[in-house]
C-alpha cells in the first residue's frame, strides 16, 4: 500500500494512494472472547450525485462466499452485479482467508472494507490466553489482489 505517515483514531492512513487508504483493527466479540481482525479500508468519491439520487446501503460477502445486497442504491447494485460475473473475485475469494468484506455506500462516498483473520489478534476469557494470528506471505498477495481487484471493479463502475 505505500509508505504510511500518519497514525489517527487508532487507524494507520496511506497517503500516497489515489483513494483514502487505512488499515485497522475492527473488533467482533462474543461472552468469552474478543477478536481483531486486521482491516484493509478504502473510500472513493462519488461522482457529483443529485441530491437523493444516491441511498446509504451495504453489499457484503461473507468468508463462504456468499453475496448479500441491502441497497437500491445504482452504484451498489451494478458493482454486486459485476461482481458476480467476475471470475477473478470467485477464485480470489477462495484462496483469501477473511472474515467478511463490506461495501457501503452514503451520498457522498463509497466504502470498500476487507477484514482478514491473519495479522489479528484474538483473546479469550477463559482460560485467559491471548494470540497472535499470524498472516503468511501469501495470504498478503491474495489479499491485497483480492483487495485491488475489487478496488478495480468499484472504480470502473
């Protein structure tokens, strides 16, 4: 992703890419344990809209591959339906170990999140015992090509 020179709201920022770029940890907790998935975010702006032409909405994947649309939104809907088509995403997916990938959508940006299991952190209660997930080499090439590829697919849309 480039060189990264600010730290914010516990966010790492890249400001030499073309798009608002950050990593973090997003937290998803349960009774006993906590986990933190290392996230990769980026944030496009939308080409000038009128005013309530574009709806708030999500298009998520979760790590079976399955796709989901709670949107009318024309931007959401055409990339769920490239997406869809798109034989790189189909095998991508399968080779990237993530928990979910999110886009979402308000009136002025949209939102591309992927949430990966390898360079987190999981804690349980009991018994206390705190871990590391470890991310291999590979998965960061099929994660940032998992990532671009997407990135690709929102920006030509």
């Amino acid at each position: 992703m480039g060189k990264s020179s600010l730290w914010r709201q516990g966010k790492i920022f890249f400001p030499e890419l073309p798009y608002a770029g950050s990593l973090s940890f997003v937290r998803k907790s349960s009774l006993i344990s906590a986990n933190y998935f290392l996230s990769l975010q980026a944030s496009l702006p939308l080409p000038d809209q009128p005013p309530g032409s574009t709806k708030a909405g999500r298009c998520y994947l979760n790590r079976f591959g399955s796709w989901r649309i709670k949107s009318s939104d024309k931007i959401l809907t055409s990339f769920y339906k490239k997406v869809k088509q798109h034989t790189d995403v189909a095998t991508l997916c399968k080779k990237t170990d993530f928990d979910a990938v999110l886009i979402s959508s308000d009136n002025s940006t949209v939102t591309l999140f992927l949430n990966l299991y390898g360079g987190g952190y999981l804690s349980l209660l009991f018994p206390p015992m705190h871990f590391k997930v470890a991310i291999s080499d590979e998965q960061i090439s099929y994660s940032a090509a998992f990532f671009k590829t997407l990135m690709n697919i929102l920006t030509d849309g």
